[in-house]
C-alpha cells in the first residue's frame, strides 16, 4: 500500500508480494489521525467526500479488498479491539427499533427511487442472496433458482395462506401465487409496495396476492406458511425475540414457517459504523447463537436448516459489476457522493462474504415436529417438478 499524504510525501507499506497493491491520497490535513482512531467510517466518508482518492488505476474496491485480507491482524490492533469493545457496548441502543423507528429506518434505504435498484438487479428486482449452481450462473438463472428453491421448500397446495413478512418488490408473493397460494404480503415501505402492486397487475395474480402496509408486530392472522427472506436482518437484536414470537403467532397448527437470513458464523458481533451510519441503520446481523435462542425460548422446532456460504458473495459481485457499469446513470439520479457511498457499501459487503464471517441461512421452523416432512426428498422433489414445469 502506497499513502501519498497531504503535503506530497509518499509512503509505503508491505511488500506488494503475493496480493493486491493499492495507491491512495489524502488531501485534508488530520485525516490521517481520524483514520487511524475509526477507519472503518473514516476511510469511507473521505473517499465520499472526495478528501480520500484512488491513484495509479487503483479503486475504492481495491482498497477494501487489501483491507479484507487483512482483516485478522487488523482486527487484532489495541485501537480497533478498542472500537469493537464500544460498538457493542452500544449495540442494543442503536437497535433499538419500535415500530416507528423501524419504518424510518427501513424507508431511509427502500425507498430510494426504483431506477436505482433497477440499475444493478435482476428483472425481478430481488434484493437478497441468489441461488447459484455454479459461480458463473447469470444473476437472472440464480435468483429464478432462489424462488424456485423457497417455493419448494415451501410444499406449497392449492389455495394454502401464507403470511410474508417484508415483501420487497413483490417477485416471490408473484412465484407463490403462480404456484396456487395465497398471499398477505407486508411490507413498511410505500415505495416498493406501488411497484410490487404494479408487478403483481402485470403478473395477473393480483386476485391472489394483497398487499398490507404495515410492521409485522401491527399485523393479526394465523397462516398455512409463513414466509420472510431478506428482513429479520433489520429486526435489531432487542427485537428477535419478538419477532419469533409474532411468526410462531402467525402459524396455524400444522402450518411451518421459512426464514431465510444474513447470518455470522462467529460469536455474537456489532454492525460496522459506516453501514449503521449510511446503509442500514438500526441494522444487525446476528449470529446463530443469537437466533437459536429465542427460537427455543417460543417453542419453535427447527425442522431443517440449510446454510449457503459463497452464494450471497455471488450475488453481490454481479451487483457492484452491474452498478460500475451503470454509474453514470446513477450519478444522474444522484449525485457523486452518492454514487462513491454506494460503490464502497457494495465493495464492503461482498468481501464481507468472501472474506469476513457473513452468511445465508435459511430455517424451516414449526410448533410441531412433524408438521415438515421428516426427509429433505420432499425439498428436491418439489424443485425437480417445479423446474421441469417452467
């Protein structure tokens, strides 16, 4: 690594064997202090401000994957196990999401206009980990196969309630009314909502699909299938338990639950101060431990349980590729501090997946131990029947 300060003096670090080499300049006096004391949302917000650039060919993307691996013995430095020990002293307060806060917070990222999403997703506009076979799959045949593979694992029959929590742009509520269900479908951004209404029109199973705006702890019924991809990420540690509760709630006797989420595979952690920041605030990914535990306390069986470890990692190389290539038309309905937040955000969390302790995991949960198949066949069964029908 090269770090050309602000008065024009260059100095070098490592040897630039055997890994990336990565040119930066500071342009602000002091920014070096300010790095070294919180780096992670320091070295983001400069590169945003533009007091932090990219020299010789190098990229925001570059710079981040030197930082990946290294990632243990920078983790391992007294300042940042400092940090780390502060970040979790304030976890709680900085999750700590009612119901009016967590439609505030969700919307700070939903509701960003569609054409952005538009700009680096599939078709369908799904916003969470695709399904691939291999890594080559295009993101349009991973995220088919995602819906493919939920809907299986759903053993779905005719005119079967389901309650979906967090329904995003409407593409699986779509692929679950096609397959004969019926689907209440919540969601607290009036955003996507509009959108998925229009999809599910366009679609012709609007008679199948209704959409309710409003938090799943504002939400009554009782379902077949209960289904939540992608949204227990926002929940907010406080807030599992509740959650657990309300989809153990929503279950009819013989009814299970899917719930597909981001995961760590290391003890309980903290969310990083750029993403708490500028990304997803009041966001958290737990660790299992964290959600094993009120799922036993609600007296939930966990009926299968399926981990995907690169497939997220996939995902969103083939985002951060779609979003590099469709800058400028991002810069248009932005601006280039924008467009520098999102280009580090995507950076961060993919190598989150490649390098870092993040997962997928996706858990089939009932109150009755039999109320899932007892063999996984069913799961493959179904997917064979749903793939040779398409």
């Amino acid at each position: 690594m090269t770090v050309i300060d602000p008065r024009g003096n260059s100095h070098h670090f490592g040897t630039g064997v055997n890994g990336p080499s990565v040119t930066i300049r500071l342009h602000e006096k002091g920014l070096e202090r300010r790095l070294f004391f919180n780096p992670e949302l320091v070295a983001a917000e400069a590169y945003m401000d533009g007091t932090l650039t990219m020299e010789d060919g190098s990229t925001a993307h570059d710079l981040l994957m030197l930082f990946s691996v290294n990632r243990e013995p920078f983790g391992a430095h007294p300042v940042q196990s400092l940090q780390k020990r502060i970040w979790r002293f304030l976890k709680r307060r900085q999750q700590r999401n009612d119901v009016t806060r967590a439609k505030r917070q969700a919307r700070h990222h939903y509701d960003l206009s569609t054409d952005l999403y538009r700009l680096f997703l599939d078709e369908g506009l799904n916003y969470s980990c695709a399904y691939y076979r291999t890594p080559d799959d295009s993101l349009e045949d991973a995220q088919n196969a995602k819906l493919t593979h939920l809907v299986a694992k759903l053993d779905l029959e005719p005119d079967m309630e389901v309650l979906e929590i967090g329904g995003g742009w409407g593409s699986l509520a779509i692929r679950m009314a096609e397959a004969g269900a019926r689907v209440t479908s919540l969601n607290v951004s009036p955003e996507q909502m509009k959108i998925a209404e229009k999809r599910v029109k366009d679609a012709g199973v609007e008679d199948r699909v209704t959409f309710v705006l409003k938090d799943y702890r504002e939400f009554q019924g009782r379902f077949d299938r209960v289904v939540s991809v992608g949204m227990m990420e926002h929940v907010g540690i406080g807030n599992l338990g509740t959650y657990f509760g309300k989809v153990r709630a929503c279950l009819k006797d013989r009814g299970f639950a899917l719930v597909h989420s981001i995961g760590r595979m290391t003890p309980p952690g903290t969310t990083g101060p750029f993403i708490q920041k500028y990304i997803f605030p009041g966001g958290y990914v737990p660790a299992l431990s964290e959600v094993f535990e009120p799922i036993e306390r609600h007296g939930l069986w966990v009926c299968d349980m399926e981990v995907l470890r690169l497939h997220y990692y996939y995902t969103i190389r083939d985002w951060r590729r779609r979003f590099a290539a469709n800058r400028d038309k991002a810069a248009e309905l932005y601006d280039e501090r924008f467009c520098r937040m999102w280009e580090f955000y995507l950076s961060a969390v993919e190598l989150g997946f490649l390098h870092g302790s993040n997962m997928v995991f996706q858990l089939l949960l009932s109150t009755e131990r039999d109320a899932v198949p007892i063999l996984r066949d069913f799961m493959f069964d179904n997917e064979r029947a749903l793939n040779a029908g398409n």
